[in-house]
C-alpha cells in the first residue's frame, strides 16, 4: 500500500492503520509529501501537479520491487485528493484505491465568495500564515490522539495562506476528478461528523462517480474526519483491511448500506 497523508500532517498519519495492515500481511509506504513533514520545501505549496506526479513515481517504483503484488493507493484527506487525481488520469499498475475522508470541498461545492476570498489572499499575501486556533473544528472524539497529533514535531500548525489556496485549487480538481474515476476498484470513506469536509462536497462528489460495481461506498455515522484515530476507529480500519485483501466482499461494517441512506437525504 502507497498511503498518502493529509493536509499539514505527515508520514505519522498511519501510525494507526499501518501495524494493523501490516499484521494482516500489507506492506505500508507512507511518504512525506512535498511541502510536509520532513519532505523538501516544508510549509509551501508544491502543486497538485507535483503532488501527483510523485505518487505516480512512488507508484511505478513499488510495481518494479514488487511485480506480483496487488497495489493500493491509499489517501487520506488530501492525500484522498491526490489519489482521486491519480486515479481519474488512469494508472493500471493499480489494483484498488482507499480513500478516507478525500478532500474534494471545492469547485462547485464550495460557495463562490468563499473560493474568491481564498484566491484573492493567496494571491496578494501568501506568506501570510494561520493557525486555526479560533477554527472550532473538531476533527476527532478521540482528544489524547489530537493531543499526539499535535505534539508531533512533523505537524504543521501554522499554514501559509498560498498554501491554503493550493489545497483549495486541489479540492476543486478533486470533485471535477469524481466523474472520471474508474479504478478496478475503490473505497470511498466518509463520516457523519465530519466538520472539514462538507456533507454537500461528498454527496456531489459520489454523484459524480461514473456507475461501477468495482466502487463502494462507505459511510460511518459516527465518524469524524480523522476516522482512523477516533474512539471507534476499528469499525472504518476493518472495512480496510477487509477491502484490501478481497474488494469483491461486503464490508463487515455494512456501510455501504449507510451510504445509499445518505445519498438519499443530501
């Protein structure tokens, strides 16, 4: 598994999942992508061009040491966007695709004074840098885990506003990238209490997804962005793990059931 981390986290985004997987048999690489963690230009906006051209080389590099393995490209969050962006353009050394909480707020999605106001201060002030502090966001239940989170010296706590712009431009190919996706096969994770990624954005996004028995769905009621460090992680991680080693099965959690009920609602 290529596993691609969030916006302003790193590589210790699968400090959870990973030991799991790898307990069940599935080599985690989990690199720090540009502009995070301990990678090259920390803090800046490298490009969703750059981001995904590095996961396409990441990609290439994992096929060649492992010919015979199934590949899955994990993403989380923004790391969901950049695995979307992946698969829209179409990479057959992929097997499957888990994509947790993907950032696809953008485009239409999101209202137009809030993409214009992003744009026009990315653009005049970009170094300008903000810290969320006064946000109100939850992005877990689980607040020793946020605490770690945040004490984690590869954690990104105050952002540039260009990079803000960046993430916002990629959230925008994101949901553009939904009608294009045709993966053998995905996992599309979404949860109840998401407070970053609109339940509006999501909804748009899964409409968008062309018909195709290779995707699933999933929708966790309880669940918060960062699902795979909330209180009841083990239901999402076991979906995962359970996707990953056979794509055809249903997922132990049965929320793809939950999904239909809410696309229904929204």
């Amino acid at each position: 598994m290529l596993a691609l981390h969030g916006f302003d986290d790193s590589r210790d985004a699968w400090r959870t999942l990973g030991p799991v997987l790898a307990r069940h048999g599935v080599a985690v690489f989990a690199p720090d992508q540009q502009g995070f963690g301990l990678s090259p230009g920390r803090g800046h906006w490298a490009g969703s061009e750059t981001m995904v051209a590095d996961a396409r080389s990441i990609v290439t590099i994992l096929r060649r040491r492992f010919p015979t393995v199934p590949l899955t490209v994990a993403g989380e969050s923004m790391g969901g966007a950049v695995a979307i962006l992946l698969a829209a353009q179409g990479d057959p050394h992929v097997f499957s695709y888990v994509l947790v909480s993907p950032a696809v707020w953008g485009g239409r999605a999101m209202a137009a004074p809030e993409r214009w106001t992003v744009a026009a201060l990315g653009a005049l002030v970009p170094w300008l840098r903000l810290t969320g502090r006064q946000a109100g966001i939850e992005e877990s239940d689980d607040r020793a885990a946020l605490r770690r989170l945040s004490a984690d010296p590869l954690t990104i706590h105050a952002t540039r506003l260009g990079t803000v712009a960046g993430i916002v431009r990629m959230m925008g190919a994101a949901q553009a990238g939904c009608s294009k996706l045709h993966p053998a096969h995905a996992l599309v994770m979404y949860g109840g209490n998401d407070q970053i990624i609109s339940k509006r954005a999501m909804a748009a996004c899964w409409r968008r997804i062309p018909a195709d028995p290779g995707v699933v769905l999933a929708y966790y009621p309880r669940s918060y962005h960062l699902m795979l460090i909330d209180h009841q992680r083990n239901v999402p991680i076991d979906d995962i793990v359970s996707f990953v080693a056979n794509p055809e099965r249903p997922l132990p959690s049965q929320a793809s059931g939950s999904a239909r009920r809410f696309l229904a609602r929204h």
